[in-house]
C-alpha cells in the first residue's frame, strides 16, 4: 500500500521519508515490500496505516475536499486530528509511534486477547461483559454496527464470555488475531506512557468537529482532544454511535480515507442510507469527484 503515493506525488514521497527520519528504520520499505508477518506487528501497522491514511487526507484537502467533520476508528482518530489540524503530520506521527510501542509491550505485560460477538445487541454484550468471570477482566472494546460488538480482555475471560454469549443467542464469536486486550483495562501501562507525551506536547483546537470514540460526540477544544487521546486506550470506541449521531446532526455523504474498506463495510450496516465511498490509491484519489 502506498507505493502509487511514494513514487507519483511529492507530499507522498516527503511524508513517507519524514516517516523513516521519525520511526528510526526504514518502515517505508516495510510497507512495500514487507514482510508480511513483520508489518503486521502492533509497532508497524499502526504507523504504517497513520502514514497512508494522513497522505491521502492531505492530497484530498489539497484537491479541494473539505470535509464537514471527521471520524476516526480507534487508531484513525489521530489521522483524522492531523486533516482536522490539531497537530501536524510529524507530531501525529510520533504519537502513533509511542502508542503503538506501548500497546505491543502493554499486551506483552499483560497478556489479553479480544472477539468479535456478531448476533447481539449492544446492550446484550455490555450485560454479558459485566458478569463474572472468576475476577478476570472482559469489557466492550468496539461498538462497531448493529449485531457487531468487540469484547476484550485477559484470554480465560474472553474465551470463556465467547461460550457465553453462544448461550445468549449469538451467531458467531470469532477471536481477533491481535497482539493485546485494546480499548480495556489491560492497556493502563500503554496509557500511562502516551498520557505523558501528549500533555508535553502542544494540540491545537480542531479546525472542524471531530467526532470523539470515548464520547461519540463532536469535539474541537484542544484539552478535550487531549483528553479524549489519552482515555481512549482504556474505553470502547463507540462506532455505531458516533455514525448515528453524525447522521442526526445532518451529515449524510462520507468518505472512508486510508487503506481497507472495513469502516465502509461498517457504516452500511449501520445505516443503509449513509452514502459512502472508499478512497485507498491516487487513482481513486484523482477520479475521485463527489461521494
């Protein structure tokens, strides 16, 4: 991913140098050419996914793309700050390289998994989460669309909440090939090492409403987006209600930015009348026209 904007823009070519300057390798090349198992680490996706997403973002400003309000899931929060203009590219980056690094060592120190629970409501998976689990942790990572809950939490925990939630009507319980217990307890010490970069680092207020995943609520005061960066780690990201409240506050037309589909997929779900298209390449970037 990224070649097309490594090799055909400039701002793609200094993004992705500036990058190798800011990570101390050369992640570029990984990116590329990988390999896959080595991108895949929590160190390398994050930024890597980080430097495409903001590439592409600042090509689409630069074609004339305003948008009315972003979003990020998870991770795409800090892509959506640096369009938003919080904080700049370099800035962005080093914060998603410290989170990333801390969130592979948080797993490392405590281990944890995360599933997917397709079949139940939100409410159901919240209720199945606040049961007890022999004093092991388990909560709601990812409100993702109607029937699409992440559940995260030690590994017992986890497993066994899947059984559970089978019993409870579930179609499916599918664990997540990841290297931590994201968006739960388990990440304090991740959290704890980002909290202190970002109140050591100056975030300006948004030049437009970015919808929070702690809060689902549109936000542009710097302090609440520091704030909302550093509880993040901990909360779930409240997808589905961020998309229905960007929908009632009158925002019918959105455009997924970075590379995959997956929140294209998401939206549908969510509400099928949302009018949404993907932009992952230059070619789409400059065919692109109107949503």
């Amino acid at each position: 991913m990224g070649v097309d904007l490594y090799s055909e823009t400039e701002l793609g070519k200094h993004y992705f140098n500036r990058a190798n300057e800011i990570m101390g390798y050369n992640l570029r090349d990984i990116i590329f050419n990988g390999p896959e198992e080595e991108l895949k680490q929590t160190r390398n996706t994050q930024p890597a996914i980080y430097i495409v997403s903001v590439i592409i973002g600042q090509l689409l400003l630069e074609k004339g793309v305003t948008p009315a309000a972003a979003a990020g899931h998870s991770l795409g929060e800090y892509s959506a700050l640096t369009i938003a203009g919080a904080f700049d590219y370099e800035t962005g980056l080093t914060l998603v390289k410290l989170r990333a690094e801390s969130m592979q060592q948080a797993g490392e120190i405590n281990p944890g998994t995360m599933a997917a629970i397709i079949g139940l409501n939100d409410d159901q998976v919240t209720q199945l989460c606040s049961e007890d689990y022999d004093g092991g942790v388990v909560v709601a990572a990812n409100y993702n669309a109607p029937g699409q809950v992440v559940i995260s939490g030690e590994t017992k925990a986890v497993h066994e909440a899947m059984n559970r939630s089978k019993d409870k009507g579930a179609r499916k319980a599918i664990e997540l090939n990841v290297s931590g217990a994201f968006h739960s307890p388990l990440m304090a010490p991740a959290r704890e090492a980002l909290a202190e970069k970002l109140n050591s680092i100056e975030i300006r207020d948004a030049n437009l409403p970015v919808y929070s995943n702690v809060t689902a609520k549109p936000i542009k005061n710097s302090e609440e987006i520091r704030t909302g960066l550093i509880q993040q780690l901990e909360n779930p990201v409240r997808w589905h209600e961020t998309i229905t409240r960007m929908h009632t506050n009158g925002i019918t037309d959105f455009l997924e930015v970075g590379p995959g589909k997956v929140l294209q997929g998401l939206n549908r779900r969510i509400n099928r009348r949302l009018n949404i298209k993907s932009i992952d390449n230059l070619k789409a970037i400059q065919e692109f026209d109107r949503v």
